[in-house]
C-alpha cells in the first residue's frame, strides 16, 4: 500500500459525540449570503489605491527584496511597462477568485449544517469583509486566496507538500502573511490531523518552524538608504499612465526594527491610544462571538486531553493573530477588521469539520440572535478609528454616501486615484 493511501483522506477527524438534526430551509439561508454579499460589494467597492498598486510593482531586478515576487511574476507575462488599469484588472481577478473559492469551501460545509451559511451572510454584513472589499489591491487578497486553496486541500502526503510549498511563496510576496492566513491555515490540519499518526505532527513542526524563520528573514531584509532614489526612478519608469505612490516604497528599505520605530511615534500620540481602544470596541463584540462558539464546539467535539488543549490554543491564535500586526504597523482599522475577518472564518471552518450543528452550541436561538445583534451594533457605531494618519469610520459608513453621491452623478467612480 502506498503512502498516500495509508494516511486518512477524510476533511473530518473530529470526535463529533451525538449531534441534533433539524430541518431547515436552505435555500433562505443562501439568498440571505448572497444579499449581504452585494451589500458589501456595493457599499465599498473601490478602484484599488496607489499605495497597493505600487507594490504590484516590486521585484528583483535591482536586488533581492521583500513584497518582490509578485512583481517578478508579473513582469514575465504584462511587463516591462504596467497600466494602471492593467493591475487593478489583476487585484479585481485574485478578490474574485478568492470569494469564488471561500463560496466553495463553504458550499461543501453546508452539507452537514445548512445554517452555515447564515453565519456566512453575518461575515458578509461584517466590517471585516467590509474592508476586504474597501482594500482590493492588497496583496491580503492573494493571502486569502492561498488560505482558501490550504483549506480545500486534502489530508495527503502531497497536500502537505504542496501546501507548505504555497505558504512559503506567499511570504515572499508579503511576510504578513503569517499573522494574516497562515494561522487558519496551520489549525486547520491540527483540526484535521488524525491523532495516532503521528508523521503529522512532524510535519506540523516543520511547517511552523520554516514559516517563523523565513518571516524574521524576510522582515529584517531593506535596500540601503542611498538607493532609495535609484529604486523610485525604476518604478518610475514601469508604470504607463499613473503615478507611483511617494511613501509606498519606503517599506523596502526598512527594516522590521526601524518600523517598528517608526511606528512608535504614532504610539506616543494621545490620539493613537484613544482610538486603539475604539477600535477594540469595534473588533470585540463580533471576534469574541465567532471565537466563543469556536470553543464551544471544540469542547463538545474534542474529549479532554492535549490534543484538545493544542486545538484551543491554536485557535485563538487563528482567531486573533491579525492583531499582532499592530506591532509592526500603524494602520490600526485594517488589523482590526482583519481579526473579525479571521475569527470568523475560524468559526466557519470548525463548523465545517466538527459536522456538527448549531444546536451543539447550547445556545438558546433568542440569546444568539441578541448577540448578534449587539456584535453587528457595535461594529457599525460611528466610534471613529485611526491609521496613524488619518481619523476613518467603519466602512459601510464612509462608503454608503460615497455610491449615494455616485448614483446621483456628482463624482465619477471609474478613475485613477490620487497619490
């Protein structure tokens, strides 16, 4: 027998116990997805920035760098010369391909438990999804993409390979993808990983161990200061009908300790704390919601042991790691949104290996409503958040009038940004 045929190929591993099946409309529940969905999709659709689009720009051609790969993948098929509309064609097809996948993904969740998708329709109406429409053109979006792939992945020799293999390229492209997918991803094969083989767990290490060094590696990496001129002027010269944006190359030649630096001065700022902690009162109410029912179904799911407690643990990493990038950056909404976007998607993905329904939360329907209802409150309060630069409020809020104004004409929508 061969190897890929002795290890266990089924998504579930999970002790799933007695579980309750009730009926229930499906149909309603996907309408309901799909009509959050196109609330999102219209409340905060945007041309991608410059900031974003400048990375697309990167590469190796001056020197190895970090965010570069990407770039020099690019160039081999649409360079040497770029259009703006050409990138924001691209950043358009990688948001496209990752919620056709994430649909999938949650398609083949609903077998067991069709009221998954009620939980996805509350991702859809989430700030955290909000902002994953605002910002396309981040290379977040190709992180989730590869989450999506790792978690439509079988339990098999070469879906180990080949995830580690995509993991390790997404750091290239950008090394906040440890805190930002790798993760979800990381715990979804502990969820999954069958507890008498124990070749996975050397693989589990392996695969942690190689994602922590290359993202120190990658993040201690900068071009000298005295290039900076000469790195801005080949930029420069690849874009064909749009300006590069001033500040976004300065990443590269920083490294992770000069901004973390720079990152304090914004610390020090009165304003700065403040709105940390508004934006905690953002983030809380929905993450500590999808984090709270995520242990509830693994302590039902899992008997007591280690292999309970790992589980736990690493999903309140996966839950909250995105926060971990306050560290590093000052753009304090996009974090936060991004850790309910994880929390969530977390939540998503115990639901859909457990096989277990709603009911196994134990959770009366009138008191999970409520609480989502307060979660979605909270979330969209006019609490004002800070990036460090500039004050913003919570997507649907700023964006709402933004296509009110489009649909009266009085400002075009299809057009080149500002730097």
């Amino acid at each position: 027998m061969s190897e890929e045929k002795r290890l266990d190929p089924t998504p579930a591993v999970m002790n799933t116990g007695e579980t309750f099946r009730a009926p229930f409309p499906k149909k309603w529940a996907m309408t309901a997805a799909f009509i959050c969905m196109t609330l999102g999709l219209v409340s905060c659709l945007r041309p991608p920035n410059l900031w974003s689009i400048t990375h697309y720009l990167f590469d190796y051609r001056l020197g190895f760098i970090k965010r570069g790969l990407l770039g020099e993948l690019l160039g081999l098929f649409f360079g040497p010369v770029f259009s703006y509309w050409t990138l924001a064609g691209i950043s358009f097809v990688i948001f496209a391909l990752w919620l056709g996948l994430f649909m999938e993904f949650t398609r083949r969740g609903a077998r067991c438990e069709p009221r998954v998708w009620l939980l996805v329709a509350l991702f859809f109406i989430s700030p955290g999804f909000a902002f994953l429409v605002h910002s396309i053109g981040y290379f977040d979006h190709l992180g989730l993409v590869v989450l999506m792939v790792c978690l439509l992945l079988p339990i098999r020799a070469w879906a180990f390979a080949l995830r580690l293999a995509l993991c390790v390229s997404m750091l290239f492209v950008h090394e906040g993808f440890f805190f930002l997918g790798f993760p979800i991803a990381f715990f979804d094969v502990l969820l999954r990983w069958p507890a008498r083989k124990r070749g996975y767990g050397v693989f589990l290490v392996f695969w942690l161990a190689v994602m922590m060094i290359l993202t120190v590696w990658l993040a201690g990496l900068h071009l000298p200061a005295k290039q900076q001129a000469i790195f801005n002027a080949y930029l420069m010269e690849k874009v064909e009908d749009f300006k590069i944006h001033p500040n976004s190359p300065r990443v590269i030649f920083r490294d992770g300790e000069k901004n973390v630096e720079a990152t304090d001065v914004y610390r020090e700022t009165t304003r700065y704390r403040v709105s940390f902690v508004l934006g905690l009162l953002f983030l809380l109410p929905m993450s500590v919601l999808g984090a709270g029912c995520s242990l509830r179904l693994l302590r039902r799911a899992e008997p007591p042991g280690l292999r309970r407690k790992l589980l736990m643990a690493a999903m309140l990493y996966a839950s909250f790691s995105p926060m971990g990038m306050h560290v590093w950056a000052w753009d304090l909404w996009r974090f936060d949104c991004w850790t309910i976007t994880a929390s969530l998607l977390t939540f998503i993905v115990v639901v859909t290996r457990s096989g277990m329904t709603f009911e196994a939360l134990g959770c009366p329907v009138r008191v999970a409503w409520t609480l989502v209802a307060v979660a979605v409150f909270f979330s969209y309060s006019d609490a004002p958040l800070f990036d460090g630069e500039v004050r913003h409020r919570p997507p649907y809020n700023d964006y709402m009038g933004k296509f009110e104004r489009l649909i009266d004409k009085d400002e075009p929508f299809w057009k080149i940004p500002n730097p």
